[in-house]
C-alpha cells in the first residue's frame, strides 16, 4: 500500500510539473482566440459603408468574439472601435505581444487565482492577423476575467482528472511490477526465514518451497539461492549434530558396561604373566597396554561431543615404539596384504600426550588401510626440522576425490570409504591442541600424503 501512495504521489508530483507549461499555454492559446475572432470583427467593419454598421450586428460580432470591447490602432491607419455603450473600468492591461515567458506564467497565475474582484474587466493587446511586415497595427481586446478564468478552472480540472487516472494506473502497473519481481519474492524469503527459525532442522515440505531451487538470474534469485543453501547447509549441520548427541547418548548407555568387560579382561591378562611360555611373555607386555589403552579410551570418547579433546599431558614419547604399537592395533603386523613401512631416525622422540598422538596415528593409518581396501603400502618417515618435528604418512591408495578434499577434516563429511568421517577430524583436534598442525600435502591416483607438524 505504501508502495502504491508514493507512486502516485511521484506521478502527480510530475503531473504538477507539467501542469504550469501547460495552464500557460491554455491562457495564451484562449486569448489568441479572442484576438482572432475580434480579427474578424474589424473586417467586418471595414467591409461596411463608412465602417458603420448597426447596433445588432455590433452586438451579434462582439458576442461571438466574447468580449465587450474592440479597438484596431496604428499610427498609419484610421482607428476603429467596436463596443458597448456603457462606462468600462479597467481592472488589468495585458500586452501579450513580446511577453516573456516568465511574465506570461506570473500573469497566469494573477488570473488563475482571481486577484481582481469578479466582475472586472481586463485589458488584452495583440497583433492583428492582417498587418503587413513593419505595420505598426495592434489589436486592444476587452472582457470580463471572470469568463477566462471559469475556462482555466475548468481545464485544471480536467488535467487533475486526468493526472489522477494516469496515476492510479500508473501506480498500479508499478505496483503489480514491482510485487511480482521484488514484494513477492521478498515475503517468500521471510516466510522461509521464520519458517526456518521455528523449525532449522525441518526441511520444506514440498522441493520448490526451498529457495534453492530459485531459477531466477538476477540479484534477487542469487539472495534466495545463497539463501536456501545456506539453510540448508545449516540444517544439515543441526542433523549431524543431533546425530552426534544421539550417539553420545547411546555410547554413554553402554560405557559403564563396556568399561566392567575390559577390567575382567584386564584381570585374565594379569594371570598371564605366570604362564611360563616365552610367546605368551612376550605378547602380555603389548596386550596389557592394548587393553589399558582401550579403558582409557572408552572413557574418553564421550569428550569429543562434549568439549572436544581434552588438554594433552606432555611428556617424551618414543616414536618408532609408539609405531609399533599401531602396527600391532592395526593388526598389519604379519599382514602379507598391507605393508606398514617405517623411516623413523633412532631415538627420535616427541613432545606429546603418547594416548593422543597414538590415537591420531592409529586413525589416519587405518584411514589409509581402509582407502586401500586391504591391499597396499603405508609408509610413515620423520625428522626434524627448524625446531619442529615433521611426520609424514604416504600410502599407495586410488587418492582423495576433489569434492571430499574440500571438507576432508570436517565431522561426517571427510570419508570416501564407508566411515563415518571422524578419524581425520579428531585427529587434526589433536594435532592442534598440541599446537602443531596435520595438512593433506598431495592427493592423486598415485595415493595421498599427509603430514604432522609438533612443535
């Protein structure tokens, strides 16, 4: 509505513009009228015998020419004068002969707002349509205002009529153009709004309410496309979450359990050690870290939803050990299938939380054994260098496809093989929060390469 008011107040706006040239060229047209038909008047009189003619036919000339009055003047000719027989007081002399325009709009305005008393009699000068180059000739006209000023009123009116109806629809074609290309699209986008706001983790019910599916190329249809896939992104982000929440809730059901069948497995692994059999000695050591090392982690994992990884306990960790562990976690050890190659320097050692680094380890090595799908060559070098300790993992896999790369390290979207998309995720956390940082460095048909920078 607001819309269609300022519209048509702009078009009347532009009417009143209009209106002033216009008015003044009503006045000027109405009295070259006047002046003509009093042409005609003076020719009659000459025509006549001794330029006398009878009162009737005075009457008859000066009531088609609607004035009251009639004089032809020159230096050079014989005056003639057409009128009635009765006083006459001038109220205003005119002289539209060499009138200026801006003069011509003043003296319409006097006479479109009745500056004279009605009644008055008002004073016209022109040029006579029969004189010759250099003729001083002029034509005097006299009429009552009121009678021009009746005709400039009536023409107002008209042109207000007219402007209205120009503006009404104006204004409504405007209007219709404007609330199909912008008001409408516009209160689609607050619908979805709200509607997203009331409920971010339900999706429209049917696929072109969704402001995705926007065809439109303009401006307008790329807000509402960004829009609609910004909504969209997000809701899929609350699902993940909530996801996420739900199964922390199931794994918190089932810790308390799991964490009673690990400390009766625990037990069994310490009568172990009285079995006098060199195998059994010499596999117990790695099976009682193994087993203590899962406790640890059952009781961590419900962090990961709930704050991220906790703050890392540093202490000297051997590498080349720590490896080793997570070659026999993978169960690669004796694996003719998957190769697990080390060039690690001897005695090279980290700064680190060992739990942490091993479960980051463990998760991108068996990320690497998953992409092979059980058949291939992991190869994990180290060294230092400028003060940091440089990791890198190699594998011989089909690669990392371009559209997984871009959210390789975000929760649910880094996996191409099956997983869930967490190992990289939470190892990249645990990397950063010993202040280092893991980077995918190449990526082809050749197989991928990572690497784990440690202060």
């Amino acid at each position: 509505m607001q819309l269609l008011l300022l519209t048509m107040l702009f078009v009347l706006l532009a009417e009143i513009l209009i209106y002033v040239p216009s008015i003044v060229n009503f006045r000027n047209t109405w009295l070259e009228e006047r002046l003509a038909a009093a042409n005609i008047a003076i020719l009659a009189i000459e025509a006549a015998p001794d330029h006398m003619i009878s009162e009737m036919l005075s009457k008859r000339l000066l009531s088609n020419a609607k004035v009251v009055a009639i004089r032809l003047k020159g230096k050079d000719k014989q005056q003639l004068v057409l009128n009635i027989d009765q006083p006459m007081q001038i109220a205003a002399r005119y002289d539209i002969r060499d009138a200026s325009y801006w003069d011509m709009v003043l003296d319409t305005i006097k006479i479109l707002f009745h500056d004279h008393p009605h009644g008055s009699l008002i004073q016209v000068t022109g040029h006579t349509s029969f004189a010759k180059p250099g003729d001083d000739t002029f034509l005097e006209i006299i009429f009552y205002e009121d009678l021009l000023c009746k005709d400039m009123h009536d023409f107002s009116i008209n042109i207000m009529l007219l402007s209205i109806i120009i503006s009404l629809i104006t204004a409504g074609l405007v209007y219709l153009s404007l609330s199909f290309l912008l008001i409408r699209p516009v209160k689609r986008m607050t619908k979805s709004v709200m509607a997203f706001r009331a409920a971010p983790e339900i999706p429209p019910m049917v696929k072109s309410e969704s402001l995705a599916t926007e065809k439109r190329p303009d401006e307008i249809g790329i807000v509402m496309r960004e829009l609609g896939i910004m909504q969209n992104e997000i809701r899929k982000a609350l699902m993940e979450k909530k996801h996420l929440a739900q199964l922390g809730e199931s794994v918190s059901k089932i810790n308390h359990d799991l964490r009673n069948i690990l400390s009766s497995v625990q037990m069994v692994t310490d009568h172990f050690r009285n079995i006098d059999n060199p195998v059994v000695q010499k596999l117990t050591p790695r099976f009682v870290t193994a087993v203590d090392r899962a406790i640890r982690l059952c009781e961590t994992t419900l962090e990961y939803g709930k704050a991220g990884i906790e703050t890392p306990e540093l202490t000297a960790v051997d590498l080349e050990s720590l490896v080793s562990e997570v070659t026999l976690s993978l169960g690669v050890l004796d694996s003719k299938k998957i190769k697990l190659i080390t060039d690690i320097p001897r005695d090279f050692s980290l700064n680190a939380d060992e739990d942490q680094i091993f479960r980051a380890l463990l998760n991108m090595c068996r990320n690497a054994f998953q992409a092979m799908k059980g058949k291939g060559k992991i190869t994990l070098t180290a060294n230092k260098n400028d003060g940091k300790n440089i990791i890198d993992i190699y594998d011989n896999g089909p690669g990392i496809p371009k559209q997984i790369k871009e959210k390789l390290f975000q929760p649910f979207h880094g996996s191409n093989n099956g997983g869930s998309g967490l190992g990289l995720a939470i190892s990249k956390e645990i990397i950063e929060a010993h202040g280092g940082s893991l980077a995918l460095i190449a990526s082809d048909k050749n197989g991928s390469h990572f690497r784990i920078t440690l202060p």
